[in-house]
C-alpha cells in the first residue's frame, strides 16, 4: 500500500474567510517533485501559502507525515518545511550569509547563536548553488539572480523534509533556471526531500515534476502524471490558448501558422524541415510540408504551422498515391524549398520530385 507523504484533504484556500478554491483533495509522496501551472492569477500563491500558514485555512486540513500542520508550533512547521516565496525580503544591513544562516534558527537556543556545525551547513548551502562569493555581500546589493539563489541556500541549509517554493526560476538566466532545478531534483531523489513549487515555465514543468497540479481559478482542473497533463487539449484548456498551439513532443509554445493556401512546398527528412517551418512562419509565408511519416520530428512541428502535410504511412516506401498528391501540390505552389532531403530505399520518390523542381526550375530559397 502506497504511504503518502502530504495530504490535503476537503482543503478551501482563500483570503479574509471567502475561499477561492475549495475542494481540493490531493496526495503527494515522499521525495516526489510535485509543480503547479495555470494562468496568472488563477491561485497558484494562494494554494502554497495556505499549505505553508502564511494564510489561514479556509477549510478542509493539511497534513504533513500524518499530523495536522494547524497543530504544529512555528518552530516544528520550521524543521520540517523550508519556504521561498516570490514577496521580495528587504533586509537592512544583512549579508547573503547572515540570511543564509537564518535557516539554522529552528535548531538554534532562544540566544540563535550558530554553532560550528550550523556554520559548516551555512557554507555547504552556499557552495550547493554556487554563491560561495556572495557570502560577504550585502543581500540588498545583489542581482534579483543571485537573491533566488541565496534564498535557495537558505532553504537548503534548513535540512527540511519539505521545500516549498513559488516561482523559483523566476530572475534567473536559462543557465540558473537548469541549476536551480537540477539541485531540487537531487534533493528531492537522494534526500527524500518533498518539492511543492509553482512554475510558469511549462517546458520545464514538464521536465522535472513527478506530478502536475493543473490550477485553474476557482478550482483544480486537473493533478497527475507529466505524461497525462501536458496533453495538446490540456494544456490549451487550461490557459485559454486561442492564439496559437502547445506542442507536447517538443514542450513548446508556437505562434500561429500563417494564414491562406500554401505558397510553397517544403520537401525534408528527419529534422532538415524545422528552421525552415520557423523561417516561413516569421515571414508569414504559408506551406506546405512533405513527404512525411507520422511520427518523425518535421511531422509533428509541420502539423502545427504548415497550411497542408502530405504524408505516408510509417515505414512504408512512398507510394504512387501520396508521390502524385505531392506532385499536384508542388505543381499549385510552382515553388519548391529543398530543407536538405536523404533520399534512400523508402523514399526514392522524394528524388523525383525534387529532379521534377529542378527540370522546370521551381526550387527556391529562403
């Protein structure tokens, strides 16, 4: 039988008594990375600050490890759960170490003198996001960067059972964004450590999470598996996407396709189509795409952005069919983009059109 780390069970979240999502009723694992997505304020906040007391429960409880967190004090919620919230701190005169060891309060005496042990943590934190530079620097006088990762250090250097962020990556470069993640997710594998975050950035979402909470204003749209949530139809749902696709191969977002009937025809294999699909689409250029199987990578970005796709059942050799649908297609554009064919055992018909284009001097650039 499955043992569940964090319960929330009937919970109603909101603010000043009126609950804004209720009934949420959800089970989390230990060690497990667990993300919420949604649209701006849809509640993402709301749900992560009730679950960590900074709101009042509206209803409904929260468990941790089987006990109520309403009946933990400050000092056991402290030890088992570390915060990073996206309200800016405006410490006065403090370093990046000063709030780095604010961390080690909940095992300090009422004096919060530090120990050489609490001291040695404070390092080690610093040194797991790589700010080991920082330690001297007042925390006001540092990059919005650099605070997400000394506030990730102190979170750290709290040893919790739990970790509790909201919008973690946010200020970071691409290059951060990977290093924050990648520290989470090695705590949370090889420590145990339970991950509650929200993330804006879906293709990451997507990467990481063990499981996916899906917020949609007044309620929970949808919770489970990576592989179940960031679905085409879920993902457009859930942010009223109306104004271009997701595409859950590549875990990306893409414009709109350009719009009317295919003024070129573009013949590729494997991955050769793809920066000529976005060239096209920038110049709001409408194509077509060809000769295609189902399942290869031109295929699945062709689909969102080309105006026609002229494809072939998997691993069968092009037929005389789908060669003469591609023919008449090449013949009403009169244009045609070479992206860099392969012509090989199953598709020496791609050869033939592309000689055709040549003979009658269709091909062209971009």
């Amino acid at each position: 039988m499955t043992e569940y780390y964090i319960k929330m069970k009937d919970l109603a979240v909101g603010y000043q008594g009126n609950a804004l999502i209720s009934d949420i009723n959800l089970k989390i694992k230990k060690g497990e990375i667990v993300t919420l997505i949604g649209p701006n304020g849809a509640g993402k906040s709301t749900i992560l600050k009730s679950i960590t007391r900074q709101l009042k429960l509206i209803g409904g409880e929260v468990y941790i490890d089987s006990e109520e967190i309403r009946k933990l004090s400050y000092k056991e919620m402290a030890v088992k759960a570390a915060v990073m919230l996206t309200e800016r701190m405006k410490p006065e005169l403090m370093t990046c170490h000063d709030i780095v060891a604010t961390g080690r309060y909940p095992y300090t005496g009422r004096l919060g003198i530090l120990s050489r042990e609490d001291e040695r943590k404070v390092d080690e934190a610093l040194e797991a996001v790589h700010a080991q530079e920082l330690g001297i620097r007042n925390f006001q006088e540092i990059s919005d960067g650099q605070r997400q990762r000394v506030l990730l250090a102190r979170a750290i250097c709290q040893e919790p059972e739990v970790m509790i962020l909201d919008e973690p990556t946010s200020y970071l470069d691409i290059r951060h964004k990977l290093e924050l993640l990648t520290i989470l997710r090695k705590m949370a594998k090889e420590n145990g450590i339970t991950v509650i975050m929200s993330l804006h950035e879906i293709d990451l979402a997507q990467k990481i999470s063990d499981q996916v909470i899906c917020v949609k204003g007044d309620r929970i749209a949808e919770f489970g598996d990576p592989e179940e949530i960031f679905t085409e139809a879920t993902i457009r749902d859930l942010y009223e996407i109306d104004n271009g696709y997701y595409d859950p191969i590549f875990g990306s977002v893409e414009l709109p396709k350009p719009e009317g009937e295919p003024e070129v025809l573009v013949l590729s294999s494997g991955k050769t189509g793809i920066p000529v699909y976005r060239k096209l689409q920038k110049a709001g250029i409408p194509f077509a795409a060809g000769i295609l199987y189902p399942g290869e990578s031109d295929y699945q970005l062709a689909r969102l952005l080309a105006s026609g796709i002229i494809s072939e059942e998997p691993y069968e050799p092009i037929s005389d069919e789908t060669y003469q649908k591609a023919l008449k297609i090449m013949e009403k554009c009169g244009k045609v983009i070479n992206a860099g064919v392969k012509v090989g055992s199953m598709n020496q018909k791609m050869g033939e059109l592309l000689r055709i284009a040549e003979e009658r001097r269709m091909l062209v650039s971009i």
